[in-house]
C-alpha cells in the first residue's frame, strides 16, 4: 500500500513537471513510515536526520512547504500554536475527523466506517446544494479523551492525609 501510495506521488510529481529529488524522497518516505503519528515539522526533521543526517530543518520546512502547496499533505491546526501535517489520502476516500485532548494533546483518528460515510455524504451534499467544489476540509472534535477522564475520577486522586 505504501508502495502504491509513494507511486501515485512520484507519478504527481512528473505530471506536475517537479523533480523527485533525494531529499524530498526522504521526506515523503518519513511521512508514509509515519503516516498515523500526527507529526510536525520537527518530528519529520528528527526521522529524516536518522536516514540523511545532513538535512537541514530549513530544507526540510521547504519539503514541507511545497508538499503542501501541491496537495500531498495537508496542515492541520489544532489550536493557535499546535499544528500537524498529514498525508491526503491519494486513493479518493472521504476525509476523516480528529479528536482532540484538550488535557495531553493526544490526537486521535476517527476512523469508523459509519462516521466517515456520514461525512462523505455531508461534503456531497454540501457540494451539491451550493455547487461548491470542496478542496479540503477539516473536522476537528476537542475534548478529554478516556485516559485524562479517568485521572480525573475521584478515586484516581491521591488522597489526603488527614490529621486526627
């Protein structure tokens, strides 16, 4: 699956008239190793050096960039100051929600089958009924996921000494 995916991008590349450099090799292998990870700019540096140690994090913020620019990955915001790049799924099925931890930050992909086909046929009728064409969307959920909830339980606290 990786391997068609890599393809489907290489193939983007060459219809698009770019090179497919080592460097940006690299990178888009980092994203596809880690392609549920959620990660940063700096957590695809960190993979990248493991592979080619003489990147540079302002070459790999360029990768990025243009990536991005060319709709291989996608920027998603969590809050003002938190966000992550993910791979657009090049095999056409429907966007998928996240939730997010608003106590540790996890960030979690919703991905049961009736979820997202109810968000697919929302984008549908949302691109019908006001003949839009929908480039990219984003659900975002924001809450305390089952870990964070659970400390806060009573009984999870640490109790107090009392003093008789």
């Amino acid at each position: 699956m990786i391997k068609n995916i890599f393809k489907n991008i290489s193939q983007t590349f060459i219809k698009n008239g770019h090179r497919l450099t080592n460097q940006r090799r690299i990178v888009i292998e980092v994203i596809l190793n880690h392609k549920t990870d959620h990660m940063t700019v700096e957590d695809i540096y960190e993979s990248t050096k493991t592979i080619s140690p003489n990147i540079s994090l302002s070459t790999v913020y360029r990768i990025v960039d243009f990536l991005k620019q060319n709709n291989i990955i996608h920027k998603l915001q969590v809050d003002d100051d938190h966000y992550f790049y993910e791979l657009i799924n090049t095999e056409g099925s429907a966007i998928h929600p996240h939730f997010i931890c608003k106590k540790c930050g996890k960030t979690i992909d919703i991905l049961n089958e009736d979820i997202l086909n109810h968000a697919a046929a929302c984008q549908k009728n949302i691109t019908s009924t006001y003949d839009f064409k929908i480039v990219s969307s984003t659900i975002l959920y924001y809450g305390i996921c089952s870990n964070c909830l659970e400390k806060l339980k009573p009984n999870a606290l640490p109790k107090k000494n009392k003093k008789k």
